[in-house]
C-alpha cells in the first residue's frame, strides 16, 4: 500500500490556462443563435439515427420527430440567465401518440 496522498488533488479535470492566481478567467456561453443552432444540430443527428434504425413511426424524419430550440422556446429571463429551453418531440412506435419533452440546460462557461 502506498503512502497517503497530501495536498490538493484532482482527478476528471480538464487543463486551464494559467492568469497567475491559479484559475482562468471564464465567463458565460451566450445564450444566443449559434448556440441553438448547435443544440438543435445535435439532437437532430441523433434523431436522424434512431429514425434510420426505425425507432421512430412516419415515412420521413418531418413526421417522426422535431427540436426546437430558439427565441420562442427561450425568454428573455431565461437567456439572462444562460439558461436554453430545449423541445423535442417523437413518434415512438409503441404508444401511437407523439411523445413531446421539454429539457433545460444551463450554458456552460468558456475560458476567455
């Protein structure tokens, strides 16, 4: 058994860039059109995947699903608070209704 660990350690962490006190400066993701872009980019690969293996009903991807991220899904209030509104919605083969889910997620910050 090894000696015991002393100090400051972290384990998962991802290098930062060094201001000389220790810690990037960071601030916020803006809450904005690239930004949903990229989300609805995502989750509509991801969609497109599940819907080419026929986990999904309708004979085109228009019928069996939809991401909807943007202006509408998101406030003013939300987006001053970095927060994104997220709406996806699918037909799943089993029940027969469309299946609609509402996720928020907070912007993550960047190192400036």
């Amino acid at each position: 058994m090894g000696r015991p660990l002393r100090g400051r350690h972290e384990q998962g962490g991802r290098p930062q860039a060094d201001d000389g006190g220790g810690r990037a400066p960071r601030r916020r993701r803006p809450v904005d059109e690239p930004l949903w872009a990229q989300i609805r980019l995502n989750i509509g690969a991801f969609l497109q995947g599940l819907f080419r293996q026929g986990a999904f009903q309708g004979r085109t991807p228009r019928e069996a699903y939809f991401v909807k991220c943007d202006r509408e899904t998101t406030t003013q209030a939300d987006i001053n608070l970095g927060i994104v509104n997220i709406l996806v919605g699918f037909a799943p083969l089993k029940p027969a209704e469309f299946v609609i889910i509402k996720i928020q997620q907070i912007a993550g910050e960047i190192a400036t």
